[in-house]
C-alpha cells in the first residue's frame, strides 16, 4: 500500500489476492481430498471470510451475507472431515483401532458430500460470480 493508495482500493486487492488463493485451493482441494488440502483449503476460507468481516463496508451487503452462508457450509463439511482426520491419525498404533473403519467410513461420507459441494461451486464458476458480486475490479 502506498500513500497514494485509498483504503477503498486496499480492500479490493487484499480481497482479490485472498479470493484468488481461496478460488486455487478450493480446486485443489476437489481434486484429491487428502488431510493437507483440507486444511489449506479450511486456512484460506477463514482467511476470505476476516477479510469480508474487515472490509465488508465496502461491498455490497447482500452479496457479503451470501458468500459467508456459503463459506459457513463449507466450514461445516470440512470441519467433519477434518475431526475425522484428526481422529484417524489418534487411532493409527493405539488399541482403539477396531474403530478406524467406522471413523474411515464416516470421512468418506462427508468427503462425498464435500465433493458434490465443491463440484457445484466449480460448475457456477464461483469465483467469477464473487468477484463480480463483490465488484473486485483490478485497481
């Protein structure tokens, strides 16, 4: 930012930037859905989301409330996902482990899930449609 440089024009680049990383990882993530694209995909959503918190003054309200009740739907299935990760490698070399089927089970259910979500997102180009909502032109 230099002293030239409006507050109004800081918002749209530091939200381009964030929806540009947040727009890689959710494609990243359809593409294989591992423990370390879940959780990058899960930093850059609430990375997007404090940027809509910190500069929503400037942009549409109505367009803010939708994209962050979609950010809270994607929060919600990787959250799942991710306590179920975060489970597995709990099991992995205890005594527990007769229950690693049931917890892998339930991972690829919510992975199923998460997979149509994000294929939907992918399918109306969300990226575009956010950035055009949010009128993120280049400054």
């Amino acid at each position: 930012m230099t002293a030239k440089t409006s507050i109004h024009d800081y918002a749209i680049e530091q939200m381009n930037r964030l929806l540009t990383t947040l727009a890689y990882q959710v494609h990243r993530a359809a593409k294989k859905p591992g423990p370390d694209e879940i959780h990058d995909l899960r930093v850059s959503v609430r990375r997007f989301a404090q940027g809509l918190e910190l500069f929503g003054d400037f942009f549409p309200k109505l367009e803010v409330k939708k994209i962050r009740r979609m950010l809270k739907r994607v929060m919600r299935v990787t959250s799942a996902i991710r306590d179920r990760d975060i489970t597995l490698d709990f099991l992995a070399g205890t005594r527990h482990a007769p229950h690693r089927p049931r917890v892998e089970k339930e991972r690829l259910a919510y992975q199923r899930q998460f997979s149509e979500m994000l294929r939907r997102w992918s399918s109306r180009d969300f990226s575009t449609k956010w950035r055009n909502g949010l009128s993120l032109r280049s400054v």
